[in-house]
C-alpha cells in the first residue's frame, strides 16, 4: 500500500532538487541541462499534488491524470492546478528532447536551447513550486 503522505513529500523532495540542479545548470550557461531539470522539476511537482489523491502513472506528461481530479478540489484552488497540469503537458516534450537532443536532424540536446527558453522553463518551474506550496497551504497539508 503507498502512504499518500510519503510519496508526497518524496515528489515535493524530488521536485526541489531537480528545480535547485536547473538552477545551478542555468548559472553555468548549460541550457540542456536547464531545460532537462526544469522539465523533471515541473512533472513532479505536479505528480507530488497527484499523489494525494491516487497512485501515478509512469509518464513524463501527468496532465491528464492531474486534470481528472480537479472536481476533487476546492473551488478556489482549480485554476492554478489547471494551470500546472497545462504546463507539465507543455513540458513533456522536453523530457526526450533534453535528453536525446533531434537524432534525425542530427541535433544534440546542447543545440536545440538558448538562454531565453532555458530561463522561461525555469521560471515555469518555479512557478510550478510556488503553485504546489499554494495548494498545499490552502489544504493544511504539511509538507
């Protein structure tokens, strides 16, 4: 059986690290590896919400499973939860692509970023945080 709870704070541990890489990523001008962080920083956290209410699903886009359970929220928190669902789908892509960069073009990860995408991803990934520690604060759950 998972403990709701512990898998909570797992994914919320997980997020800031992955957040706290794509910072230091971001610092050295390494933009693959910003946008790789992010993208992972960004899935969990919205994975650590989904975990509240039921078991993940094994996918790098948890959009879908964290849209379903909007109705299980309050009224006041769905817009930013939607908004955080929307982001992890628009990031998903990014999981592979950072990873494995655009073989059939020839393209490594480390020639498919700038530094403005790196740090628009990052931004969305702290927003991604700032989201989550809202929710949790409204729900009384200590993280």
């Amino acid at each position: 059986m998972i403990d709701p709870i512990g898998e909570l704070k797992y994914r919320l541990a997980l997020a800031n690290e992955h957040l706290r890489r794509a910072e230091m990523y971001c610092q050295v001008s390494d933009w693959a590896g910003c946008i790789h962080y992010s993208q992972l920083s960004i899935e969990n956290f919205a994975k650590a919400l989904i975990s509240m209410y039921e078991v993940l699903t094994w996918s790098h886009n948890p959009s879908n499973q964290l849209l379903t359970l909007l109705s299980q929220l309050p009224e006041d928190l769905r817009s930013i939860v939607r908004e955080l669902a929307l982001m992890s789908r628009e990031v998903a892509v990014e999981h592979a692509r950072s990873t494995y960069g655009e073989p059939s073009s020839g393209l490594t990860p480390g020639m498919l970023y700038d530094r403005d995408y790196a740090s628009a991803l990052l931004n969305k990934a702290r927003r991604a945080r700032d989201i989550v520690n809202t929710v949790l604060r409204r729900l009384r759950i200590e993280k």
